[in-house]
C-alpha cells in the first residue's frame, strides 16, 4: 500500500506544532497501525531525521499508552480496538491519513503524538483502591460471596485500560467515563464499601481540579472507547456521588 500520512511533528511542550506530510510505500494490509509507525521511522533514521515520537507499551490492547487521533478518531476507524490493535487493513490504497495526539487541556503534548496522561494517575491516587489486612491473616477475595450479576458489572467496569479516548473524543474533554469506571469497579463489590464515601468525592475532586470538563450526555465517548465501558457507571457514578455527598 502507499499511503500519505500527515503527522503532528511538535518539538517540545513549549513548541507551536505543526502537521508534516510524510508519504510512505510497501506498508502491507496485515501489519497494525504502530508498525506501520515503526516501518516511518526505520526510514526517518536511515535518512538522518528525527523519528515521530509515540507511546506504545503492550501492543495487545492492555496498556492503554497508544494515544492515536487517527482521521479525526480515537484509536482510529475500527471499533473496540487500541491503536497498536487496528491493522492497515482498515485503510485502501493511496489513502491520506492525519494522526494526531490526544487532544484536551488535561493531556498535555511532551512531543510529537505523546501527550502527558498523569492526570488519570492522580485521580487513581485520590481514591482508586481498597483496604486490606495485610497483618497474615488476609481472607482469600473469593470466600466473600458476591452475586454474579454484581461481579459481572464490576468486571466489565475493570475492563477500563486507562487509555483517554473518552477524552480525546469528548467535546468538553471529560474524563467521565473513565473515572465512572474506576468508581463503579469498586461500588459493586463489598471489599469497596469501606472507602466508599471518600472514594467518589475524591476523585471526582481530583477530577475537576486537573482540568477536564463536564459531561453533557453525548455519548460519544462510550462509542470511541476500546473496551466498551457503558455509559451507565456514569449515572452509577452520579448516584454514588449524590449519596456520599448527603452523607458528608
Ligand atoms: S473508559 Fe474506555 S476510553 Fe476511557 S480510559 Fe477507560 S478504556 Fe479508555
Ligand atoms: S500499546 Fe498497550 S494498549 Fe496499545
């Protein structure tokens, strides 16, 4: 395949930024869309330039590091995929593809497509764990009985990778969705009773305080995200938000 892509190329944080196009061929259907990036920069290097910066760990869709606006989209045109999972396949021959990094006043751009996502640590770190007995005596998680519907919602809200798209995608850059899925893993089981209250007024806290913006109720985010994470942990999310904050 010979493609063109146009590529934010940004120096620095500091940097203006700017799209580069770079047009490229023998890119086969099969390989995904990082090594399609891999395959650039071998050539960037050999001629002496500087490589496109991007974040990639895992390459199998668990890390949540491949940030890709790819054609207006997060993670691409597939759908229920990371970007290091959508193969050249999805695009024709002689296609023009724009890639671009996350963008939203939270995830600052440190160069080229890798923006800074510590904000999603932050608002992990204001609430997103439990208290457990670490004395040896620790009670095996599976002797508490918890029902199946209970243990499958809170298993499907784990799925969450931590990856952004929902706020890349997002008109207002909020991280509902992804703070509705770190909150409702844990409200669904009893090992998240005990930090409960502060749990969901602490993120939510940390949440506004690191920028991100509102949720007006678009939906987009649950049709971008890799995982599928619905948009009711959002409406959970409120509801525990509301309790906790009539309790506090
Ligand atoms: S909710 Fe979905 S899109 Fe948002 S961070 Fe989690 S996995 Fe990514
Ligand atoms: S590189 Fe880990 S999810 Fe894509």
């Amino acid at each position: 395949m010979k493609l063109t892509l146009k590529i934010w190329r940004q120096k620095n944080a500091q940097d203006k930024g700017g799209i580069v196009d770079y047009p490229i061929d023998g890119i086969e259907p099969d390989m995904s869309f990082l090594e399609m990036l891999d395959v650039l920069n071998e050539q960037l290097i050999n001629k002496g330039e500087e490589p496109v910066a991007f974040d990639h760990d895992c390459r199998e869709g668990i890390c949540g590091m491949c940030s890709l606006f790819i054609n207006g989209e997060a993670h691409g045109p597939d759908r229920g995929v990371t970007t290091c999972q959508l193969h050249m396949r999805m695009f024709k021959d002689g296609d023009t593809i724009f890639i671009e990094p996350f963008r939203a006043k939270a995830f600052p751009v440190i160069k080229d497509l890798v923006v800074d996502r510590s904000s999603f640590d932050r608002i992990q770190h204001a609430g997103g764990f439990i208290s457990v007995n670490t004395s040896g005596n620790t009670i095996d998680a599976n002797t508490i009985p918890i029902n199946k519907h209970d243990a499958d919602k809170s298993f499907d809200a784990a799925a969450c990778i931590g990856c952004g798209a929902c706020v890349a995608t997002c008109k207002n850059s909020s991280a509902m969705l992804f703070v509705a899925a770190k909150v409702s893993q844990y409200a669904l089981l009893p090992q998240g009773k005990i930090e409960a209250v502060d749990r969901v007024l602490n993120m939510v806290h940390q949440m506004d305080h690191e920028g991100f913006g509102n949720c007006t109720n678009t939906g987009a985010c649950e049709v971008e995200c890799p995982k599928g994470i619905s948009l009711e942990n959002i409406a959970r999310m409120n509801r525990e938000y509301l309790s906790a904050s009539l309790q506090g």
